[in-house]
C-alpha cells in the first residue's frame, strides 16, 4: 500500500489564498467534515495559485470518509484542476474552471468543467480527453500522468468530449472498489 504524503494546510501555503472567499463559504475549505451536503461546487480562478484552494475544498467535500480515502480523492480532482488550467481556456487571463462534487450512497464524483480547448491549440496538441488517449507506459513518465493517474485510481471516469465546455469527471466508491489504489 502506498505511503500517504502529508499535504501542507492552507494556512501553510504560500500567500493567503482564502482572500477571495466570503466568509460565509469559508467552511468549504477548512478541512473539517462538512454539513452534509448532495452537491456542492466552487468556480475557481484558473491559476496555479488555485490549486491549493481547490485541493482543501476536495479535501473537505472528503472529510467524513478515512484518510486514505480522502488523499486519493485529493489528489484524483486536483489533478482534474490542473489540466483544466493546464490544456484548456481556463488557464487564460481572467477564465475559471468549476469543480462539483455530488455525494452518493456509494461514493463520491467530482465533475470538473472547464472552458474547452484552448486558443493556442494546433491540431493534435491538448484535444478532447478521453481514456483511450492514455498509454501503458504513462504512469512511469515524468509528467503527463493525471489522467493515467485517475484512470488507475478512480472507480469509474470519463469527460462529455465536447471541445468547446469540457466536462471530466471520475466516480470513487468510499470502499475503493475498482480502483488499483490498495494495490499501488
């Protein structure tokens, strides 16, 4: 089983990344197990600097389930995050990507939207994802694993493949049912 790496709070990253949430919405990231909930969702800025935001908010959706549950549902929809700003318009000046978590009697899925291909697109560079663009040999690269990453650890997953509003998404079942994680 694979060692869990201590994920540093927000307090402890760089910059107060809480600045631009109303107090009201506070409790989203806080780490805490939240007021139960269906479905809860935030619209993120799409930066680098939201990363940490985004991965407190998915860690908190998490917050009821074990530690090992919550790591793997983390890291899974923070890898999302960063391909939403990474190879799509949300990683333009002034565009944003929107993260949607809906709790399940079995499970959690997270819906990532983005704002589709980006402008500096050429034919063949950051298209539509989709499971079958994944290669045997991507979870030993040095980049280029998340979606081999959630393929591997998410139950189930897949994306709406319109190029225009691009909608991931993975299902992890709380008991990690389908997923390679144990095994990892």
């Amino acid at each position: 089983m694979p060692t869990l790496v201590s994920v540093p709070t927000l307090a402890q990253a760089e910059g107060s990344v809480l600045s631009g949430v109303p107090d009201e919405y506070r409790h989203y990231f806080n780490g805490r197990p939240p007021v139960p909930f269906t479905k809860r969702h935030w619209e993120f800025p799409g930066e680098p600097a939201s990363v940490p935001l985004a991965r407190a908010f998915l860690d908190t959706c998490a917050a009821c389930r074990d530690s090992e549950f919550r790591y793997v549902f983390a890291l899974l929809g923070t890898e999302l995050a960063t391909n939403a700003i990474r190879h799509s318009r949300s990683g333009e000046e002034g565009q944003t990507f929107v993260l949607r978590v809906t709790r399940g009697p079995n499970g959690l899925t997270l819906v990532c939207r983005d704002s589709g291909a980006p402008s500096r697109a050429v034919a063949g560079e950051d298209g539509p994802l989709s499971a079958g663009a994944l290669a045997g040999d991507q979870l030993t690269a040095e980049n280029g694993r998340g979606l081999a990453l959630v393929d591997s650890f998410a139950s189930a997953w897949g994306d709406n493949g319109h190029p225009s509003i691009r909608k991931v998404w993975f299902h992890l079942a709380y008991d990690l049912t389908g997923s390679s994680w144990p095994a990892a």
